[in-house]
C-alpha cells in the first residue's frame, strides 16, 4: 500500500484553500476559476483523509487506547492552533468585533462549529479543526463498534455510503426549500460548518481503508498493471472537472448542490483508495522527500494562512507599496505571501510543532 504520496495531496489541498481565501483575484485563479476557488472542498477531502489515516494507523494497532490516541492529536494539533489564535488576538483583536469573549473562548476550546455566528471567529480557517475534533473525540468509540460488533467490511461501508446519502438528501432540502430563504444565516450554519453535517465524510474515509484491507494483499492488483494507473488519472480528471465546473452542474439539476458540504467525499475516496493502489513514477515523483516535507507543513499552512495573510497586510504590503514605492500585481504579492507561509509553516512544523509534540507526549503519557 502506498500512503506516502498522500502526503503531498494535503499541501496541494491546503494550497488550494489558501488560494481560495487570499488569491481570488489573481492570475492564478483566473486559470481556473472554478477549480482554483474550490477552497470549501478541500476542507472535505481533508475530512475523508483523516478518516482513512485515523483508520489506518489504529484499527490493527493491538494496544490502542483512547487516551493514548486523544493525546497524540492533542499533541499534534493544537501547538500550531494556539500560535495562530495567539497571533489573531495579541496583533488584531482590538480590530476585529469577531474577537469578543464568547468568540475566544469558543476558539481556544476548539467548540466555534458547534455555536451559530461563531464558525468564523478569532481564526477563520480554524472551523474545521472544531470539526475534526469532534471526529477524534467520537473515533474511539467507532473503533470499539468495528473491534467488538465486526461489522464486515462491506456492511460497514454501506452504512457509511447510506449516512452520506442521508446528510446530502437533507443539505439539498434544506438549500432549496423556502426556509432556506427565510433563514438563511441558520440553515448556512447548519449546512456548511455544523460538526454532524460533515461526519459522513470522515466516516467514509474510515469504511474505506477497512473495505481496502478486508480483501487483503493478495486481491491487490498487480503493481505493473496499466489499470491503477488510468484509474488514478481518471479519478484526478473526473474531481478536475467536477470542481472547474460546479456552477454548470448544479445548473444543469436545477436545484443548489451542497459542493461544500460533504458532497464529493465519494469522488475523494476514490482517488485516495486509488492513489495507494499505484505504484508508478507519478506517485513515487510526489512522494520524494521534498514533497513529503511539504505534506507534513500543510496543516500549518492551513492554519496559520489567515494570521500571516494579516501581518503581511499591515506591514509587508505598506512598506512595500509605501516606504520602498514599488507596486506589484495581486499576483504577485499573493506569491510572496504564499512562499513566506510555507516557509513559517515548515520551520513552525520542524522546530516548534514536533517538538512541543514529543514533550507533551512525553510529559503527558
């Protein structure tokens, strides 16, 4: 099974979102509008791949206890979470009226998703971090479901397949009925960051690695084989098109589509169930080291996207514009503002994020 080249997927996920909040209006974007300002689905795809790592690293783990499994995403989380709160409150919270009490203690107990008007406060991006908490809250118990029930493979996946279907039949009733008019702001909570309205993509992710492991080694296609290959590309083209052209394809239904909410778990399953079957030049060209390092970075890139986009704009941008005179496109203040956060993130990665880690397992455990 090849994970490695996953790695790489998440900072092309992370970038894609970065591009989304701070790099719509450049040259970028304009490539690809629809595929580039796809931001809102990448946050799914992260929620299917945390499912099928969570899985992977813990249903044959013989020693696994939720405790010991809750400390490791404590660990490995919330050091990068807290510096970019930090960051929102200490330089911008006398400018920001989403900074108030209630707004801060949400975010630093990770609980903003669950509260209507409070998803987006102190730190943006951090909503679907109060998400995935609440999914390594609740992954414990699903593990004991699937260790002591044994549910097969198949039947597991169906119950995960049937949630996805159930959350996406209400997300469209609830988009296209009159309520959704009438109540807007409450429906929009519900459907795009509401914790529950995204569990089936985590779930899924989980029902995926237990159907890829029940068939054992032996099913797995040979590795030389053409098949995962035009598999790979097949699923990469069909997510291409689907994001580039969403706006069409809900035309074409008639009916708003919840692209943002959990709806191409299915279509990201498939490329991660895929992408692990190959063993190719692509997947071992992403999966050099280089690449992997930038898949480890990418969840501060997530993270700290919006504090460092803040503190670009109130001193970079000015001094570059003002003091030194040179005006720049948005393109290209976009990519300086993009290089100089993959380098924060990979130094925040390497030098504060593992280590703070390694303690806090260490003085924890």
């Amino acid at each position: 099974m090849q994970t490695s080249a996953l790695t790489f997927y998440r900072f092309i996920a992370a970038a894609m979102v970065v591009i989304f909040h701070f790099g719509q209006d450049t040259f970028i974007s304009s490539l690809a509008p629809g595929f580039f300002n796809s931001g809102p689905e990448m946050v799914t795809f992260f929620f299917v791949l945390s499912g099928f790592i969570m899985a992977m690293t813990s249903i044959d783990q013989p020693q696994f206890t939720a405790a010991r499994y809750w400390l490791n995403r404590f660990s490995k989380i919330y050091p990068a979470y807290l510096i970019a709160a930090v960051i929102m409150m200490l330089f911008f919270g006398n400018k920001d009226s989403a900074h108030d009490s209630t707004a801060i203690l949400l975010h630093l107990t990770m609980l903003q998703s669950w509260v209507p008007n409070y998803p987006l406060t102190v730190n943006v991006p951090a909503w679907s971090l109060s998400i995935e908490a609440f999914f390594y809250a609740l992954f414990p118990a699903i593990l004991f479901f699937i260790k002591n029930k044994k549910p097969t493979a198949k039947q597991f996946f169906i119950f995960a397949i049937t949630l996805w279907l159930v959350t996406q039949i209400i997300h469209v009733y609830l988009l296209n009925s009159a309520r959704f008019y009438a109540q807007q702001d409450l429906i929009h909570f519900f459907v795009w960051y509401f914790p529950l309205s995204h569990l089936c993509s985590f779930v899924l992710g989980i029902a995926g690695y237990f159907l890829l492991t029940s068939k054992g080694s032996d099913s797995i296609e040979n590795q030389s084989s053409l098949t995962p290959l035009i598999a790979l590309i097949a699923s990469l083209a069909s997510i291409f098109l689907v994001l580039a052209f969403k706006a069409d394809v809900s035309s074409a239904w008639g009916i708003q589509l919840p692209f943002e909410s959990s709806l191409l778990s299915p279509l990201f399953l498939l490329l991660i169930l895929v992408t692990v079957y190959c063993d190719n030049a692509f997947t071992r060209f992403i999966s050099l080291p280089f690449f992997i390092r930038l898949g480890e970075a990418s969840y501060a890139v997530y993270i700290l996207q919006k504090p460092i986009r803040s503190l670009y704009q109130m001193y970079i941008y000015p001094t570059i514009n003002t003091t030194l005179h040179i005006h720049l496109t948005s393109t290209i203040h976009f990519v300086a503002y993009f290089l100089l956060l993959v380098c924060i993130s990979m130094w925040v990665t390497t030098r504060i994020e593992k280590p703070v880690k390694l303690l806090l397992r260490k003085t924890l455990s």
